[in-house]
C-alpha cells in the first residue's frame, strides 16, 4: 500500500486555514475533516471510518510544515 508523501500532503493542506488541525485518509489521499482542536478533528474522522487518519497541523507561517 503507497504512502503520502510530504509534497502530496502539502498540496491537499494548501487550502485550509493557517493553525488548523487536519485528518486526512491516506488511500485516497482527502481531507477529512479540519479545525482548531486536535482532539475534535481526530475523533470526527473516526466517525468517517478512518481508524487511523494522519493528523497535521498546518503551519502558521508559509515557511514551516512539521509532519
């Protein structure tokens, strides 16, 4: 099974807004759900049937992505 890689994750965040904490499914690579606490958006996309989302932040400035 592929994996996301950074530049794919990068592309499907570019829109959200800045501080916003994300679930996304990795096959195919979507955003579930987003917002402003970590805790709330992983247990919504557990509601969507993604056991296991990969859950990033999306840096507050342009310059910085920590995965």
């Amino acid at each position: 099974m592929p994996e996301a890689t950074v530049a794919e994750i990068y592309d499907a965040i570019k829109d959200v807004p800045r501080g916003a904490w994300v679930a996304l499914a990795d096959q195919p690579l979507r955003i579930l759900v987003y917002g402003p606490d970590a805790v709330k958006v992983t247990d919504e996309a557990r509601e969507k049937g993604e056991e296991c989302p990969i859950l990033v932040r999306v840096p507050e400035k342009e310059t910085t992505l920590i995965l």
